[in-house]
C-alpha cells in the first residue's frame, strides 16, 4: 500500500454568541482536517488541533509544505518511521505548536488507514482496550459577557446534571474574586448530587495567584486543577504541586516525548493531558504514555476539537492503563466540551454521544468515523 496523495481540510465557521476562556475571546470554530489517501482506496482522516484562538491556516500550511513531501509514495502502515521522519525534518523549526499539530494530523490519519487495513479499531493496534466504555465530563462554564455571570454558571451546573452528567470542569482564570464567587455558585447548585469538578484556568496565573486561588478551592474535593500555571513554567507546576492539596493536571500544550521528559521528570503535575492533535498523534502518545507510567503519573487525554478528534480520542483513551493499580483504580474519563461546535455533531454521520454521562468505545476499524464532505465543503476556508 503507498500514499497518493494527501488533503488539508482547514474548516471556520462563526459563532451566534462568542464566549471567553481566559486567554481571549472565541468568536469562531475552527479544525484543521487531514485526508491521507492510499493507492489501495482507504482513506484516513486525522485532525491538528487549533487551539482556541489558533487560526487553522497555520497547520494547513505546515502540513501543505513541509510534510506531504516527505511521505508521498510512502507505505501508510509504517506509522513510527514516518512518524520520526516528520519530526527530524521539521525539528530545527518544529519540536512544538502548529508544526507537531500538522504531525499529529498526519499520524492519527495513519492510524485511522492501519485500523481499516487490518479491520480493527485503533485501539486494538494500540495493544487492546482497557475499558470498552468511559465515563463523560462536562467542559463549560465559558464566560458570554465576562465577570460577574456566577448565577448564570450556577443554571449551567444544573444543566448539564441534568443532562446526565456527574462529573464537571469548571473554566476559571476571570480574577480570584470572581473565581471563586463562580465556584461557591456551582457548589450550592450541586450540593448533595454527587458531582465531581475540576477546574481549568487555561495558565491565567502566575504561581503566587495560581497557590492562593487553589487554598481558597481546598474545600471542593476537586479531582484535578487543570492549568495553573504558563506551559513552559514548568518549576512553577512543580512549586503549586509542591503547595496545594489537589492533584494537578497539565499537559494539552506539551508536545512529543522530548516535551514530556522534562515535563514529567521534574515532577510538574499528577495527572497529564496530552491531546491528540497537539502531541504527536498515536504514535507519540504510545512513547508519552510509557514515560508517564514510569513515573507514575496518569493519563488524561484533553480533546477540544471536531468530531473526528473525539473519536480518535475514544480510541486512545480505551487503550491507557492506569497508573496506580488497585481493584478499585480511579479511570481516566473523556473530556466532553458542551460548548458551541457545528463540527462535532454535523461532520461525521454517527458524532459521539454520551447516554447517562457515559460513552460506549467504538468498534468500527480505524477511528470509526463517516466524514459528510459536504459539511467540509459547507465549512471550508477558500
């Protein structure tokens, strides 16, 4: 089997009503698709997460460019040496951000092609499932007019309650006050449910900030706090890990085992969340994955994109062993974003669903996935 050709899907669509994490304001949806086609008639698809504010044109590119050279002609099936050709070539203008994105796409498209050659679903080839459903948690709690919306953020708990969920990320980083005004409002609105939350403050603190706004959360029992700090402090990480009594998360803007080594060697977080279309593909979250269970560190997958992006993420997830072993081992649970996203539900014939706050794993080869072009052409950035 060889490569033929490979196709850049970037895709933007506006939103009726924008919304706010703590970095800035997101007034459209955005993905950056990947088709990688195969002289045998299978097709794979892969996604470079655009992060929030991230025009998906900056992937395209790299993808364009620098990395469908290299492989053209190539046998699709050999994911790890295409995986470190793509990244040695790029490596003196590479190594983080959109260009380890276009590599990501790239690698997840490829394993979506081995998954339907060898008719198994990816995480089969990733050495088995774990687990063959996962429990979903509610990413929300975006700002609309920005500080002040505690009560408004309250209704919403209650909402996605009861919609079924059970455990939530609550998104911080607006100022301490307001911060924790928002979290006093989402308690009262869940005491006595039974909820779990974590929260994320998208790195809007230095760590002094980041310490006192964990002290005043101590009493929420949260499962994680997501972020507290920039992505390359990671000596601040370790210093809030270091102070607070919560387990702490990170990791969706680290990238390939070299980002990770350090990331996880100087002891920075308790839970990593590397994302899919950020970190390498597959085929870098098998090396990040390896290195985390040495250090005892669990695996989290983060996933904000498309519909293709969460059913790659499905597949990796069945397949991450736990970290610390017991009969009653705490699972990794899948991000489920509640936020505005027309490609999620539209892009792909059967989207991801949650039923009671959980997600069966799907069977179906490859990822799984029917993209509608239709919607590409739709969505499509000329």
């Amino acid at each position: 089997m060889k490569i033929v050709d490979i196709n850049v899907h970037p895709l933007r669509t506006p939103l009726e009503t924008p919304f706010a994490f703590s970095q800035g304001w997101v007034r459209s949806r955005s993905a950056t698709l990947v088709e990688v086609v195969t002289d045998e008639g299978i097709t794979g698809w892969g996604e470079a997460f655009a992060q929030g504010l991230e025009p998906p044109q900056i992937a395209a590119a790299v993808i364009e460019s620098a990395l469908k050279p290299l492989l053209m002609n190539e046998d699709p099936l050999a994911t790890e040496v295409l995986w470190h050709r793509m990244y040695h070539a790029t490596r003196d203008y590479g190594r983080k951000g959109s260009v380890t994105a276009g590599i990501s796409a790239i690698d997840i498209a490829l394993w979506d092609i081995a998954g339907q050659a060898y008719g198994v679903p990816v995480h089969r080839l990733l050495g088995g499932a774990f687990r063959t459903r996962v429990q979903a948690y509610a990413t929300g709690f975006y700002r609309i007019t920005g500080q002040g919306e505690a009560s408004r953020l309250g209704e919403e708990a209650i909402a996605h309650f009861e919609a079924g969920f059970r455990a939530m990320k609550v998104k911080l980083g607006y100022g301490l006050a307001d911060d924790l005004q928002v979290m006093k409002e989402v308690g009262r609105s869940l005491a006595g449910r039974g909820v779990t939350l974590m929260v994320d403050t998208n790195h809007a603190y230095g760590v002094a900030d980041a310490i006192r706004l964990g002290y005043g959360l101590a009493d929420y029992d949260l499962r994680w706090y997501e972020e507290p700090v920039a992505p390359e402090h990671i000596g601040g990480y370790r210093e809030v890990r270091d102070r607070l009594p919560m387990p702490i998360a990170g990791g969706e803007n680290e990238h390939t085992l070299y980002g990770f080594r350090d990331f996880l060697g100087a002891g920075a977080v308790d839970i990593a969340q590397p994302d899919l279309g950020s970190v390498g593909g597959f085929s870098a979250c098998r090396h990040v994955i390896a290195l985390a269970q040495a250090h005892g560190v669990q695996i989290n997958p983060h996933v904000w994109g498309s519909a293709i992006a969460q059913a790659a993420s499905l597949q990796l997830i069945a397949a991450v062993p736990v970290a610390h072993h017991n009969v009653f081992a705490e699972e990794p649970i899948f991000e489920y974003d509640r936020s505005s996203h027309p490609f999620r539900q539209l892009l792909v014939r059967e989207p991801v669903t949650q039923q009671g706050g959980w997600i069966d794993i799907p069977q179906r080869p490859g990822l799984g996935v029917e993209v509608d072009r239709d919607v590409i052409e739709k969505y499509r950035i000329r």
